[in-house]
C-alpha cells in the first residue's frame, strides 16, 4: 500500500488488496464505508465529503486497487461539490498536479505548503 502526504491538503492512498483497502477505510464511519463500497462497486469510483474533519475523498478502482486521493481543509459542501464537479470535468486521470489545481479552483485558497508531489516522486509516479 502507498500511503503519501503530497502536501499539508493532498493525500494519495493506494491499496492492492482488500485487507488493504478495508484498512484505509477504518477511520471512515460505518455508513460512509458502506456508501464507498457500493458506489466503487457500481460506478467503480466514489465521492465523499465529511464535513466533521472538513475533508473530501474521491476513490477510484482500477482493476484490483483503489486510488484514493483526500483533501483536507475543505470549509463547506458547495467547496466539496465543486471538487467533485472539477473531477468529473477532467479528461484523463487525476494526478498530483491535477489534485492540487482542483483543491485551488474548488475552494479558492491556495495550498499552503510547497509541493512535494513532483514528477519524479513515488506517489506521482504510482498514481499514473
């Protein structure tokens, strides 16, 4: 499992495995780990947003891993549906620069760490 912080916002999780997959889901509740398998099931990707620790996941499933990406810092729902909008607007695959850009666009801050997610890092390189 690949498990990176690319900034202080973005986070990228990988999982090749169920045990995996269930393991980076634990913090999750109950009905958002159900919500998230069902809708990795039928759609092969899911979008949450929990309001509580102001963060927003989309996961994606590809062939036998997820690709979970996070963001943290996300203020509101409407922040949280602009994300998914800009998600589902790209064309290709989210990457590390991508992640970043929606974060910005979505909830018009900017990051406030440098970035790590370069295109020679482990995580940038696994997420394509």
């Amino acid at each position: 499992m690949l498990d990176a912080a690319i900034n202080e916002v973005v986070r990228l999780t990988i999982t090749t495995s169920s045990w995996e997959f269930e393991r980076s889901l634990a913090s999750l509740s109950y009905r958002a780990r159900l919500d998230i398998r069902r809708d990795l099931r039928k759609a092969r990707e899911a979008h949450r947003f929990e309001r509580s620790r102001h963060c927003a996941y989309y996961l994606q499933r590809q062939g036998s891993r997820v690709i979970a990406w996070r963001w943290s810092d996300v203020a509101s729902d409407a922040e949280a549906i602009r994300m998914r909008t800009l998600i589902k607007s790209l064309e290709g695959r989210l990457d590390v620069h991508r992640a970043n850009q929606v974060f910005e666009k979505a909830t018009r801050r900017t990051l406030r760490a440098s970035r790590r997610g370069t295109p020679s890092s482990p995580a940038h390189r696994a997420a394509g």
